[in-house]
C-alpha cells in the first residue's frame, strides 16, 4: 500500500474518532476535543459510585468535640482499688495532707483503715485523691445532691394582700400563712392595703412591725416600702441564708453569754450582805 493511501486511511479513523464533518476539523481543534473529553472522563470516573478516589474539597469534616458539662463530674464517688496513676497526692480522711505516695502504699491504707479512695482533682500533677469512710462519701452525695436541687429548682413567690383593719385573729392566720411559706423555701409579696374609710396610717412602719413579729427568722428581698400614692405598702420576703442563720447563732450565743455573767456577778454582789446580816 503506498504512503499516500496510508495517510489518507489514517485522517479518515481520526475524523471518525472525533465526530463531525471532516471538513471542519484541524489539528488544534481535534486536540482541544480530546482536552475537553478526557476530562469529563476523569470526572465521571471520580464520581463513580465504584471510584475509591475522593476529592480534597469533598472529604467529609471531623466531627467536632461536644463539650463537656462541668457538672456532670460534680459527683463523690469511690474508684475502688484500680487507681490509674502510679503517685498520687493523697488527703487523709480527717483533712490531713498525707504527701505524695505510691498507689501501693495507699491500698495498703485502705485495707487497713477500712476506707475509700476518692478522685478529687484529675488535672493536677500528681492527681490529688482523699481518703474517705463510707459514710463521708454518703453525706458529701447529699450535699451535691441538695446544692443541685437549689439551683435547678425555680424560686416561688407567694403573694398575700389583706388590708390595715383586719381583725387580729384573721392577721394571725395569714402571718402562719405566710411562715409555712417561708419555711417550704418560697419568696412572699406581702401588700398591706389601707382600708376605705380609714384615717391615713404609716403603713410601712405598721408592716415592718407585722414582719418582725413572725415566728421564724426571714430575709428581705425588697424592705417595706409605700406605692399607689401611700395607699398601700408592699415588701418581698424570704427564707434566711446561711450566713444570717449563723449569725443569729452567734448573736444568741453572746446574749446568754453576757447574761450568765450578769448572774454571776449579781450573786458575788448579793453574798457579801447576806454575810454581813447574818452577823448583825
């Protein structure tokens, strides 16, 4: 076959590769035909759902960390005899700081004493633990548990409104009232209305002088005070804190203190006449 024949059987396979008329192809826009193709078909194949090839922009991102609550490790428990780090930093069962030990060494403290050991700070190096009866861990529980129930718990306002001429009886059950509030936790809106008819009267001072006469301890969240132009005076109130408790013990305490020295020094007074009439 001469070269001729050669070539022309050769442009004709090109052109049917190609597509078209062969009048309208050259050899620049042949090249640029077999570009675009060739990338479609790497594209295609990447997409193929028999591929294993997956695109950088395509990769699916790292799930992210959910944070951890900081009270959900707000527990008092005993990890056993499996303590996880070989020296710890360890707190005796009365408060004590025993030092650094070996974790041997510590279980040994335990078999002995019959006690629990208790993870108190994880992140401090060495970690820190203390030693703990059984019914330590029990009360701390009870203690979370409480602290817990205060915060998650919403506080209650009660609300009582009587007027200035209420019969004392009357005034005496919503004051019981309002002290089995105060002892279930909950806050109390008292409003001390002026009665109709009534000459003008110092409220504030005449609800202060009821909130003083109750039975148990209260706390202020608003102090008396006058609204609607002095018609009525209105105070919040609520049960005691911790530090108002301790307090008052206290004040207690110094009140019977002085009074039983007053005694002692009114009969070292008192002997010495008794003496001398005897005498006479």
């Amino acid at each position: 076959m001469s070269a001729g024949c050669v070539r022309w059987v050769l442009s004709h396979m090109v052109r049917a590769a190609c597509g078209g008329s062969p009048g309208h192809w050259t050899l620049a826009s042949r090249f640029l035909k077999y570009s675009e193709r060739s990338a479609i078909t790497a594209v295609s194949w990447r997409w193929s759902p028999f591929s294993t090839v997956v695109d950088d922009a395509e990769q699916t991102p790292a799930p992210k960390k959910k944070k951890q609550d900081p009270q959900a490790r707000a527990t008092v428990s005993s990890i056993g005899r499996k303590i996880p780090h070989r020296h710890i930093e360890v707190i005796g069962e009365t408060g004590e700081n025993l030092g650094t030990m070996h974790r041997a060494d510590v279980i040994k403290i335990m078999d002995e004493q019959g006690l629990k050991l208790v993870l108190l700070c994880e992140h401090k190096d060495p970690p820190v633990y203390r030693l703990m009866s059984g019914k330590q861990i029990h009360e701390e529980q009870l203690k979370l548990r409480e602290k817990q129930k205060a915060k998650a718990a919403p506080v209650q306002v009660k609300e009582l409104t009587f007027s200035s001429g209420i019969a004392s009886h009357d005034l005496t059950t919503k004051v019981k009232q309002v002290e089995n509030w105060v002892e279930k936790k909950h806050h109390v809106r008292i409003t001390l209305q002026l009665r109709r008819g009534q000459p003008a009267v110092d409220l504030v001072t005449t609800l202060e002088q009821i909130v003083q006469k109750m039975e148990v301890m209260v706390g202020f969240v608003s102090t008396p005070k006058a609204i609607r132009d002095g018609k009525a005076a209105t105070c919040v109130i609520r049960p005691p804190s911790a530090k108002e408790l301790s307090q008052k013990e206290k004040n207690k305490t110094a009140v019977s203190q002085s009074a039983d020295s007053t005694s002692k020094s009114t009969e070292s007074n008192a002997s010495p006449v008794t003496h001398k009439f005897k005498e006479e």
